[in-house]
C-alpha cells in the first residue's frame, strides 16, 4: 500500500506536469495564431507547405542574383 507521504509526492509531481502541459499546449495555441494572423496558415501542414514554397523562392532568387551579378562583373569589372 502506498502511504500519505509517497501519495503526497506523487500528487504533487502530477500537478507539476499538469502545469507545464497546460503552458505548452498554450504556447503551441499561440504559435498558431500567430501563423495564422501572420501568415495565412490555419494548420501545422500547410506552415509546412509555404515554408517549402518559400524556401524555392529564396533559393531561385539567389542564383538570380548570382547570375546578374556576373553579368554586372562581367561588363563593369570587380
């Protein structure tokens, strides 16, 4: 049998991670609404799917901007 003292401790550890679950799940609503407001996103996945899209288009802009600072090396020099 478990007595007053272990039930107290256990209580007192089941509190705990009762409180920081609630934090977490109130950041997580949080980040959500904030990918929401900011971004458009009503879902986990769809952040997922813009932040693909996104990181193809910084990635083409760079090799545009590689390429037409060649062209302007190539005409005016370093």
């Amino acid at each position: 049998m478990i007595d007053l003292r272990r039930y107290q401790e256990l209580k007192k550890d089941v509190d705990r991670q009762q409180r920081l679950l609630d934090r977490a799940e109130g950041a997580l609503e949080q980040l959500e609404e904030r990918l929401k407001d900011e971004f458009g996103c009503d879902t986990i996945e769809s952040a997922k799917k813009l932040l693909a899209k996104k990181e193809k288009e910084s990635v083409a802009a760079g090799k545009a901007f590689e390429k037409s600072l060649e062209a302007f090396e190539e005409e005016w020099g370093e």
